[in-house]
C-alpha cells in the first residue's frame, strides 16, 4: 500500500529518468503528473560534469521541463561543504569537468595547480595522468581530500562506464588517504533538496537505481525508498550487505501506476 504521509519525491536522474541522451520508460509521464498534481520534487544526482542550468537545458531537449532550482548536484554539494571547511580564497585543485570548477570559482574558491588548501575530485572524461599526479601531490602536502561522489560506474546508453569513484579510487590508492564523499550514500544532498521542496524525511520519497548510493542515502536520510530497475541494479533481490528498498518497481511507468493505488511488488 502507499505510505499515507508521502508528500514529496526525490529522484536520481542517470538510470532512472535518462540513460545517456534516451529518455528511460514512464519519466516524462511521471514528471508531468507530479506537476500535473502540485506535488514537490527534486532531482538529486552524484554527476558534477553539469551544472543546474544546463541539466535544466539537457532534460528540455528530452522533453522534461525542471527548473534548476529544482536540480541538487554533487558539485552544489561540494561547493557547500568548501564554504564550510574553509576560508573564502582558499585555492583548490579541481580534477573535474569545467561546469565542476565554474561551481568551485562561484562558491569563493581559487582554481588552482599548486599550494592548494583542498583537492576535489570529480568525473572527469579528459583526465590525464599529470592530473592525477598534482593531484596525488598535493594530498602528499596535507591538502584536504574531497571527493563529489564515490560512484564506480556511470550508467549510459552504451552500458556501464567508469564513474567518478574510479577516479577516487585511484587517488585514495595513491595517497593511502580516504576522501569526504559529498554525494550518494552520504545524505547532505538530499537534505538540500527537502530544503528545497518542504517536506520532511517522513513525507518524502527517494527513487534511484542504485541500491550502495541511491537507496543507502534515502535510508540514511530516513526517506521512504523506491529502487527502479531501469539503472545499474536490475535485479529485484539485493544481494548480502546491499540495503533494502522499501519498493521496487521495474519502470516509472510502474511507479505511476503504484502512485495511482496499482498492484506493484512491495518488499
């Protein structure tokens, strides 16, 4: 049965709305409904190598209409812990696309190579080796170590690829330092996006494809969770250590019709 308190529903955008530039089964359909309803949304994603506005842009050639203040990426993320962790001017090495540095330079941080307070690491599909040697470097020196997210793989239309974690992973493996993760499973992102809609853990609902970062922060965050099988998990039993969703569904067509009180596969 629907839990009777949902009132809002945070969504993951790689493998649950999209999978490259293909529109997955039921996303435009849904999105339209919750407008269609008045009922509050975000979408919350681990990619950094987009900004707000242009993830707003992407998903209007798609045909899906979100405005940005509506979108929670890793890189707002990050940039809100840097604001946090350190003085304004601090210089930071950035290994990341350029929308991930623009986020840095706009929350007061100095794009820097050397004599860097903090490194950041995020995906980045032109890394080269000199990158993560500065990187690597600078770690060496004492600069704090933050991560956008630890995902292993990035889900597109030509199948799985290395995420943003594999690029951490080869840092941390390096320097023998473990990085802050900003993004999925940590729960900060979902907390700005409730922030952001005004609901409570209690009314809101977390929908993602991946069972280690997508349902492991809706727990965490003490969200009703809802795994789609469109993404990198496709399996409707998790393996051991995996968490739980509180629903699975094999589309968000599916979860369209569990939202209109339809027979879908509770667990």
């Amino acid at each position: 049965m629907i839990p009777t308190n949902l009132r809002g529903y945070l969504l993951d955008m790689d493998g649950v709305l999209y999978r490259g530039r293909r529109v997955l089964p039921g996303a435009r359909a849904l999105l339209a409904a919750l407008d269609r309803k008045g009922i509050p949304f975000a979408l919350v994603t681990n990619n950094s190598t987009r900004t707000p506005r242009q993830y707003t842009r992407f998903l209007a050639t798609m045909g899906m209409r979100v405005p940005a203040k509506r979108i929670v990426t890793s890189s707002v993320g990050t940039a809100a812990y840097l604001r946090a962790a350190l003085p304004p001017g601090s210089r930071v090495l950035v290994v990341g696309e350029p929308p991930f540095r623009r986020a840095i330079a706009r929350a007061g941080f100095v794009p820097a190579w050397e004599d860097v307070a903090a490194v950041v690491v995020g995906l980045d599909r032109r890394l080269t080796y000199a990158k993560l040697a500065r990187a690597t470097a600078a770690i060496a020196r004492g600069a704090a170590f933050v991560a956008s997210n630890a995902d292993p793989m990035l889900p597109t239309e030509h199948g799985a690829l290395p995420g943003a974690g594999a690029l951490v992973a080869a840092v941390a493996h390096a320097t023998g330092r473990k990085p802050v993760v900003i993004g999925k499973p940590d729960p900060r992102l979902l907390h700005e996006a409730m922030a952001r809609i005004g609901t409570r853990p209690e009314q809101t609902a977390m929908v993602g494809d991946q069972l280690g970062t997508d349902i492991a922060a809706g727990r965490a965050a003490g969200l009703f969770t809802i795994l789609v099988l469109t993404g990198v998990t496709t399996n409707r039993s998790p393996t051991d250590g995996d968490p739980r969703p509180d629903l699975t569904v094999r589309d968000l067509n599916d979860l369209r019709r569990w939202m209109a009180g339809g027979k879908i596969r509770m667990d």
